[in-house]
C-alpha cells in the first residue's frame, strides 16, 4: 500500500486538495491559538500540505508520514 503513495505522491498536490487544505487550516486556526511556543507534530502528513502553512506561524513543526515518497 505504501508503494501506491509513493507513486501518487508526484500529482498528489491537485487544486482540489489544496483547496481543501487551505479550509482545514482556517479551521484549525479558528479554534487553536497558533504561536511560536508551539511544537506540532503533523503524522500522516501527506505532502504536507496542512502542515506547510503553519509553519511559520509555529515555533517548530515535524512531518512523519509512512509513505517515503509522501
């Protein structure tokens, strides 16, 4: 299974899923008072797409994903 996200992982950032990580960012904002003081830990993280745009409004951000590709 993992060997099929290494493969999809070089078309994985489609504008539908970036449209979608945009709006889960703005969720997450609205209820988690994001800071410098915060170390995140994004498991699953994909390609990062989440991740990427907090990273500067955190003090340190960690991606782990499976997928080596990912």
């Amino acid at each position: 299974m993992m060997e099929d996200f290494d493969k999809k992982s070089a078309e994985w950032d489609t504008p539908q899923r970036m449209k979608l990580a945009a709006i889960l960012y703005g969720k997450i904002s609205e209820v988690v008072p994001l800071n410098r003081s915060m170390s995140v830990l994004e498991y699953g993280c994909g390609t990062g797409l989440l991740g990427l745009q907090m990273a500067d409004r955190v003090g340190c951000i960690d991606f782990v994903d499976t997928s080596e590709g990912m």
